[in-house]
C-alpha cells in the first residue's frame, strides 16, 4: 500500500489555512502531515481544524504565542507520540515523534541562527543535542523518516546564491558539515538521493527581490530516511506551487510502499 508523507513548514497555520490550505490538502492527498511552524495552539483553530474529521491529529505548540511549534497528522491511529530530543524539555515545540503503523515518523523545525548571535549559539547547542539522537532513531529495525525545515541548506546544490552566503546563517561551513554528519550516520536524504547532482529543487525562497519568481532559494526542508525507510521511497518532491501559494516553504512528498 502507498502511503504518502508529507513535510511542510507552513508558515503560521491560521494564515495558512485563510491562503486556501485545505484546497491544497485535497489535491495533495497526503496520509501523513508533518508540519512545523504552527504558531497556534489547537483552541485557537475552529472545530473542524483543531480536530479534523478522518485525521488523528497531535499538536506540539510553542509555549510562546505565536511562535514556531510542530504537529502530525495521520489518516491511521497514531500509537504512541514523544516531544523533545529524547523526551527532553521542548518549550518551542522543536520535535514530535509519533508511531503510526509500521513508520515512526517525526516532524523537527531546527532553530534558526539568522536573527542574532545568541540565536545562532542556540541554534548550535540544538544541533549538537540533535545529532545523537537522530543517529540513536536511525539506527532503529523499523521504518524512520524525520521530516522537517531544518534551516541548513547542505551542499552548493542546496543553495541559488552559494557563493555570496558562505557566512551566512543557514550555510555555515560547521553547519554544512553537521548535516553531512547527521546524513553519514545512518540517515539517507532521500530528495538528494532520488534527484542525484543538480541544482535544487529547492523548497524556500526569501520575499526580497525576484527570488519566489525566479525560484532562487534555498533547500531546507527534508525528509530523511533510515536504511529500512529508504527501500521503501517509490517517489519523492518538492511541491512548488503549493508553497508559492500558502507559505514561503514548498511541502517536500513522498510516496512509500509500506
């Protein structure tokens, strides 16, 4: 049976859902949402978004109004779900990990290190709590994806404008390196995989000048796959108009024979 994943950074729900998230939802038809910067707690949704009807729905706000935080949705029950990096305090509502069928899927918003040093400082500090634990999740027997933006843009591939953004936050020599080590210790980037040696896709684009436009972005967002997981990828991609349309992130798909 093919199960579709889904990862989207949607960019605030409310306004996402005001942009026409649920016609998007219909032509997508995902199985399993992994969503990241919510930026609403469930009582601040209607009825029918706090609790969707044929969706088994976990929220994960920030404790921070208006701020970042993560949710799944599945179209199967959702068995067993964890918050944080190993169960750890996650008061930005960082991680979630739930066990849906035969996957454990978790959906990860990394911080960003853009706005200051100290929030580049607290970027690394979760990096280096994160890279253990993704290892210790992919070494795991079953099917692992972890999907999710996750700020840092890999490779020259990853990136329009590489060259000007070599100390830019995002794409950080330490940081590149840190994805690369997450990647080599078990855990496949399944897009890179599939697309191999090419510029893009990408899957964020800045609001300064043509760069939604002229699709010069960066690719931030992933779904990463334990060596079980990957065996199983019958498709994978990014969704470009879809993000143009709801947020300034596109939604990264796959399609898993599970």
């Amino acid at each position: 049976m093919t199960t579709r994943v889904l990862t989207w950074n949607v960019n605030g729900m409310r306004a996402a859902i005001r942009k026409g998230l649920e016609t998007w939802l219909h032509e997508l038809k995902p199985d399993i949402m992994l969503l990241q910067e919510i930026r609403v707690r469930p009582d601040q949704l209607t009825p029918e978004w706090a609790s969707p009807a044929g969706w088994h729905v976990h929220w994960h706000p920030a404790q921070r109004a208006g701020y970042a935080g993560t949710a799944i949705w599945s179209k199967q029950p959702i068995e067993r779900v964890d918050i944080g990096i190993d169960g750890g305090d996650d008061p930005e509502g960082r991680l979630l990990l739930a066990r849906i069928g035969p996957v454990d899927v978790a959906s990860i918003y990394l911080p960003s290190g853009s706005s200051s040093d100290d929030a580049q400082v607290r970027k690394n500090k979760w990096m280096k709590q994160f890279a253990p634990y993704a290892s210790k999740l992919m070494r795991r027997r079953r099917c692992v994806i972890l999907g999710g933006d996750l700020n840092i843009a890999r490779t020259e591939n990853d990136i329009f404008h590489w060259r000007s953004n070599q100390k830019t936050s995002g794409f950080l020599p330490h940081e590149r390196e840190w994805m690369d080590g997450v990647v080599t210790s078990g855990a496949r980037d399944l897009l890179r995989d599939s697309v191999g040696d090419v510029d893009g896709p990408y899957t964020w684009w800045s609001n300064r000048g043509q760069a939604r436009q002229l699709d010069r972005g960066w690719r931030i967002d992933y779904l990463l796959g334990n060596g079980p997981a990957a065996k199983h990828v019958e498709r994978i991609f990014v969704h470009r108009e879809a993000g143009l349309a709801i947020s300034d992130h596109a939604p990264v798909i796959a399609d898993l024979d599970l």
